[in-house]
C-alpha cells in the first residue's frame, strides 16, 4: 500500500500530459458521449449489446474488468485510453488503469507505446517478356518500444513448498505486492520470417508479508528461509532481459509457428544472495482448421487495455460469424541459474498447477499454484472450435513438472492433467472461459477465468 500513492501519483502525471493535446483529447471525450447518447441514454434490451460494447472498449474512458490472479477475484475499476500521431514515422499511445477486487487485491497501471511505421518505398519493375517478378510487400511487425509503471498486491496466494514432492498437506497461505517499472522493446530484423529481437530492463519491488485472516496456516508457521528462499528479505530487483521471437506461417499458412528464446538477469544491488539468471524456451506450433477464421489473439500495437482491428484503428473488432478452429502444441521450459551461495527467491520461481500468479493455465486439475520450483517443463495439445457466434469448446491435455535441478528437466514423470470447457470470445469484451479439469492422483479442479490481458491487447508486465 506504501507504493499505492507513487504510481496514482504517476497515472495523474501521464493524464496530465494527454490532456496537453487538448484538441485531441475534447474531440475524443466528445466523441465518446455522443456514442454514449446514441447506445445507452434510451435503454432497451435491442440496443443492449451496443452499450455494452461502449462501455466495457470504448475510448478514451471505459470500465475495466479480469481476474486478477487467482485466489484474488474478479476486479472491476477504470481504464482511460489516449493516442497521438506526431508524424507518419510514429504512432504512440497510453493506457492507464486500476481495478479492485471483493478480497482487497488491487492492481493500478500506466502503460505508454511507441510504435515506429516507416514509410515503405514501392518500387514499379516493368518487363517486357515472361512473368513478373514476385511482389516483396507483405504486413510485418512493426519496431515497438513500452515503458510502463504497475503496482499490484495480492491478499491470497498459496505455498506448499518446493520441488515435485511437496505435499499438498503443506498448503500455506500469504500475500504479496509487487511495483514493476521499467522498459522493453521489439525490433523486427528480418521479415521473411518474423524474426524479432527483443530486450527490456526493469525494477521490480517485492513485499511479501504474513495472512493471518484464512483457514489455511500462513507461510510463516510451516516454511523457513531455508525451505522458501526470500521469505525473510525481499531486496530490490533489476532485471534485465535479451531474447528473440520467430513467427513464421509456412505452408500457404496452415501451419503458425511462435517460439521465443529469453534470457533474463535477475539481479539484487543490496544482497546478491538472491541474484540468479533465467532460460526461456517457448515453442508454440498451431494449425489453423478454417482460412476464413478470425484473429482475437493479443495484438502487440494494442496496450493492455485496447481491442482495436488493427494499427490505427478505433474499433474492436467485430464478432466473428465464421467456422474457426485450431489445434495447438506447446512446449515451455524455465531454467533458473544460481551461482554458489546464491537462491532463487520462491516468489519469483514458476508454478504449474491451476493457473498460475499472471493468470496462465498450467495442469489446470491441480490446485492453484500447487507445483513450484526454480525448473520447469510443460507440454501442451489444445484443440478449440467455434459452436455459435462467439461461444466455442476447448479441450487441452498438459503433462508437465518442475525441477530443483535443471537436470531433473526431461519428459519423465511427468503430471497429467486434461480440461475441457466452453469459451466466449466475444470482438473485445473480455475472454471467458469455463472448464472442468482432471488429471493425476484423481486431482479435480473447476474454473472460470476472464483473460488477465482484459481487452487481447498486448501483454502486463510478467509478475516473475
């Protein structure tokens, strides 16, 4: 809470600097109230999904919803979205927001993007026999630069110690907050196969602390310092990281490709005890069923709280009527390198186990944030297909693990967990699913998340 004035201090700051585009900012202002009028003065149940829509996407203000982690609920507050176009060579713009939930976590933002669109020269080749040369113009990713300040505290998080064997009769309970500022960018380098460099540097301020007000013991009555590494000191962070992404769509687009390679530096000034390094590997393969299927992936243009078609766009997009399915596999992999005498802090090592601290689903049929450990190993077959309109079915099948070592990492006992549910995807509204999940040692769960990303723009900076 401490840091709860700092980054409202630094929201007013960022409103501030939009309204100095005043003409700008009274036009959209203006805009939205005139859309207000038309969809939601006179109320009915047929101009319903109107409103709805102009309330929870449009612009500049509208309310913001999602889970916040899970075992924290669902919040709901405010977001305000802005943009400006200097010239032709650079698009920016500005989400800041703050949502609440019924248990007390919180989550407050800014979120600011440059996005550089040079202009592409066209160069008319003329022949006079045989065919013409194949065009070179095609949509690729655009350089991206973020800057971004968030703070979030979080009421209730579980424990259950370290490694494959912890024992779920150890679940503990604690809360955390966690202030991140920083910076990240994305270069494009070579565009005949998507191929981006990606780089970011951040400060990340941690506090966890004891929860005396649940059933479940607090962290501090089972676990130590030595079997929860930062459980008694939490120094700051700067965290640096260097990697890149490769995007391709090979076989006339029938098969899409996203595998990211990252590695990070975690690195504490005040006590190196807790600086360690991270190894990435994210392979995603997805086979698109239909090739008149829609997109409502996150955009990487978007801020974390727009929904626009594409760049320069105000609209979300429409609601997809079409057939549309995927299959998906997956593969993640996190290593964590500590040198001698050195930890890796248990808040920030990856869970696998209902969803976990960002809101990602990992063997969902476990209880959340069951599994921890510095090492993990997830694979992943998913299948998704529209029934009607925006409501579609999913079913997935995880088998994964976490490690103390990075040589316990191999597809060997691994845990198995299967969910199957329906979803609504709904143009920009927030992406619902609802699922029920089996898996290893007759381990059940059920879930109803709304996607933490709110609107499928662009990705919050990652809690570990």
């Amino acid at each position: 809470m401490r840091r709860l004035p700092i980054i409202l201090a630094v929201l007013m700051a960022a409103v501030g600097a939009a309204c100095a585009q005043e003409s700008h900012t009274r036009a959209d202002f203006r805009g939205e109230a005139t859309r207000f009028k038309q969809s939601c003065e006179n109320f009915t149940i047929k101009n319903l999904p109107g409103c709805a829509d102009l309330l929870f996407t449009d612009h500049p203000l509208h309310i913001a919803v999602g889970s916040i982690a899970p075992q924290n609920g669902f919040g709901a507050g405010g977001a305000y979205v802005g943009n400006w176009t200097p010239n032709e060579l650079w698009r920016t713009s500005w989400d800041a927001d703050a949502i609440a939930s019924d248990n007390g976590s919180w989550r407050a933002g800014f979120y600011y993007k440059a996005i550089h669109t040079p202009i592409e020269k066209i160069k008319v080749i003329a022949t006079t026999s045989g065919p013409p040369p194949k065009a070179n113009l095609s949509v690729h990713p655009y350089t991206l630069f973020n800057v971004y300040a968030q703070s979030i505290a979080l009421d209730k998080l579980f424990y259950y110690g370290l490694g494959p064997s912890s024992l779920e009769a150890n679940q503990s309970v604690f809360s955390m907050s966690e202030t991140i500022a920083g910076a990240d960018a994305i270069v494009p380098v070579l565009h005949q196969l998507n191929l981006s460099l990606l780089g970011e540097m951040n400060g990340r301020f941690v506090n966890v602390s004891e929860n005396q007000h649940e059933s479940s013991p607090t962290i501090g009555q089972i676990f130590t310092e030595a079997t929860a590494p930062g459980l008694t000191s939490q120094p700051g962070f700067l965290q640096f990281g260097e990697g890149a992404r490769l995007e391709p769509a090979l076989f006339n687009d029938h098969l899409q490709l996203d595998y990211l390679a990252e590695f990070q530096q975690f690195v504490a000034p005040s006590d190196s005890h807790y600086s360690f390094r991270r190894f990435t590997a994210d392979l995603d393969h997805t086979i698109p069923l239909y090739r008149n299927a829609g997109s409502y992936g996150p955009k990487p243009t978007n801020g974390p709280d727009e929904c626009a078609a594409s760049l320069g766009a105000t609209k979300c997009s429409a609601v997809q009527r079409n057939r549309e399915g995927s299959v998906e596999v997956r593969l993640l992999i996190t290593e964590s390198i500590a040198s001698a005498g050195s930890v890796t802090p248990f808040y920030f090592q990856p869970t696998l186990g209902g969803s976990d601290v960002n809101g990602s689903p990992w063997l969902p049929s476990y209880d959340d944030y069951r599994f921890r450990a510095p090492d993990a190993l997830l694979l992943r077959e998913g299948f998704e297909h529209s029934i009607w309109g925006p409501i579609g079915f999913a079913f997935s099948a995880d088998e994964g693990k976490v490690a103390l070592s990075r040589g316990d990492i191999a597809f060997n006992h691994l845990a198995h967990s299967f969910s199957a549910g329906v979803t609504l995807r709904a143009g920009g509204l927030p992406v619902l699913t609802l699922a029920y999940a089996w898996g290893s040692n007759g381990s059940t769960h059920t879930l109803a998340t709304v996607n933490t990303s709110l609107l499928g723009g662009s990705a919050r900076p990652s809690l570990f």
